[in-house]
C-alpha cells in the first residue's frame, strides 16, 4: 500500500469492487478497503446475478478481488474510520485523505464510498440467531429457496400486508404476524384473506429453532405457530459514521410517516453532495440487490474516471499554458 491514489474504494462488496474494477480498466491506481462485513455475509447464495445465480457471497467477492488484482488494483483488508478534504494537486483541487483502523493515512484524488449498509432487525428473541437463515427478508432473494413450505411474515411495517402477499405467490401457506393493527387497514385485511393467507394479532415472543433450523414462533399467549420459515423486514442503516470529517451524513428513508432507513443522496451517477466523493450499493440504496448494486458500482465507478479525465485535461492546459488570456 502506498500513500497516494487515484481513487480510494471504501468497501469490496458487488459495488465496491464494480468501481475499482471499470477505474482498474481505465488505468487508474486505485485501493479497495474492505472491512470484510458485507450484508449478506449469512446468505448462502447472492440471487438474481445472472451468470453467478446462487454463487456464495464469500465466492464471489473472492473471485471479483481476482479479477480487479488483474488490473492492479490493491485491495487491503482494513476498516476507515475517518476522511477529511485535502489540497488537490495542480488544476485538480480535489484530494481526500483517510485513516485506516490501523493508524495508516492514505490519499486520493477521489473518493467511492461502497460501505454498505446494516440491518437493524426486530427486537424478537431468536430472530437475530435465524437472520439470513430461516429468516429472510426478500422474496426475490429467498423465496425459491423456501416455496412451497410453511412460511410467516412478520408484519412491522406499513407494506408489511404487501409483504406478506409476495411471499404468498410461493406458497399457499403463509401466516401474517401482525405485531401493530395500526399497520393493516381493512382493504388489507380482505385481500389477505380473499388470498387465503392467516392474519394472525398481536405479538410474537420469540422465534423457536431446533438443530439451528427455524421451526415456528411463540406468540405472546404461549400459542406455538409452526413454520419452515419466517419473512421479516430490517431497518437498514448506511455506514457512513466516517464520513463526518466531510460534512457528509446519511438522510433518513422514508415512506409516508414510516422511516425505513438512512443512506447517502446521491445523483444518477453516484456523485454525492460533497464534489469528488462518489457512492454505490446499499450505502446509498437500502433496497438495491447484488446485481443492482454491482451495476451502481460500475456507473460511479466510470463517472469518477470521467471525473479524472477532465481534471488531467484543465491540468495539462494550465501547465502548456493554453487557453490562458494573451496579450
């Protein structure tokens, strides 16, 4: 690791590692810091990623540092903890300086923060031990992995009713834990009914397992629902607390009244509000998906080259001289 980059990549998850792949591509000296916490580290399988369809999470990240190592990207195992600006060179007044974990300062020209994000998940007993397991929380992600079996949904949140729908497009067998009434109205109720899925009110206690395996929940009279599975939603929080140095911090996420999580604004690009600092993934789209995220990866990842370009170009005519008034 040297001291001074092109671009600094701050996480090597599908979005990180998409920018340093398409910024290795354009010649760029580029460092990934990966803290080795992607979100879907539990998963068995990344869905949805068309050529790597039920690739481990782990697998593919392994081979995608391959890859990017092939076009001389560094890629460091390490943690920021905080970025500041700092005197760009030449024509170029961008620059950036971060601090590792371990003491290290490192500088770049640019910044692409692809920190992902965690799943603050709901405060149940056993649910944390089952997350990524025997409790998902997308169907597009997990639900042709438990089709056709006993599945729950814990309704949290207003599109909870929604939720639980989806799930039931996989199984004729599909029980809604409605924790708050106040969440489902009426014309929710009828269309899970006239869906046939059971609406089940009030709390749930725990989640019970057996063997490490999911095996139903306790509600808060002591009734035991079994079940093969159990649909839950997360608050999902950006990583961004390093940030701060920059003036940058994540905005919440909202629907309506219901706050869903935070993350980063960002344009179409990936530019975020603080010039040369660029976002991708779940860092700055809490709902994205392994290939929706590597996509943003490879967008921002080519603006921040595009970026650069033009950086180069009004470094070279200062220093040649051109385009300067005459006499």
């Amino acid at each position: 690791m040297r001291d001074h980059y092109d671009v600094i990549v701050i996480g090597g998850a599908a979005a990180g590692l998409s920018a340093a792949l398409i910024l290795g591509r354009s010649r760029r000296s580029v460092l990934v810091v990966d803290s080795g916490e992607p979100r879907n580290a539990r998963a068995e399988g990344a869905h949805n990623y068309l050529g790597r369809e039920g690739a481990a999470p782990s697998e593919l990240y392994r081979v995608g540092r391959d890859e990017v190592a092939a076009y001389g990207v560094e890629v460091t195992a390490g943690r920021i903890v905080a970025a500041s600006a700092t005197d760009g060179d030449g024509a170029d007044a961008v620059g950036f300086s971060v601090t590792l974990g371990s003491g290290a300062i490192v500088a770049a020209r640019r910044l692409v923060v692809a920190s992902g994000a965690v799943d603050v998940l709901p405060d149940v007993p056993g649910l944390a031990e089952q997350w990524g397991r025997g409790v998902v929380h997308c169907p597009f992600c997990h639900g042709w992995e438990i089709r056709d079996q006993r599945i729950g949904v814990l309704v949290t949140t207003p599109i909870g009713a929604h939720h639980a729908l989806m799930f039931r497009a996989l199984s004729e067998d599909v029980t809604a834990f409605v924790t708050d009434p106040s969440l489902v109205d009426d014309t929710a109720l009828a269309g899970l009914r006239a869906r046939g899925v059971r609406v089940v009110t009030g709390p749930v206690a725990r989640v019970l397992s057996a063997s490490g395996a999911l095996t139903g929940v306790e509600l808060g009279s002591g009734e035991v629902v079994s079940l093969d599975a159990l649909a839950a939603a997360s608050t999902v929080e950006a990583r961004v607390d390093f940030l701060s140095g920059l003036g940058l911090v994540a905005v919440d996420q909202r629907m309506g009244d219901f706050r869903f999580g935070s993350a980063l604004s960002v344009d179409a690009d990936g530019q975020t509000t603080v010039p040369g600092v660029y976002a991708a993934g779940n860092v700055a789209s809490p709902m994205a998906t392994v290939i929706a995220s590597a996509a943003a990866g490879t967008q921002a990842g080519a603006a921040v080259h595009g970026d650069l370009v033009q950086a180069d170009l009004a470094a070279a005519l200062a220093a040649s001289g051109a385009g300067q008034p005459t006499r």
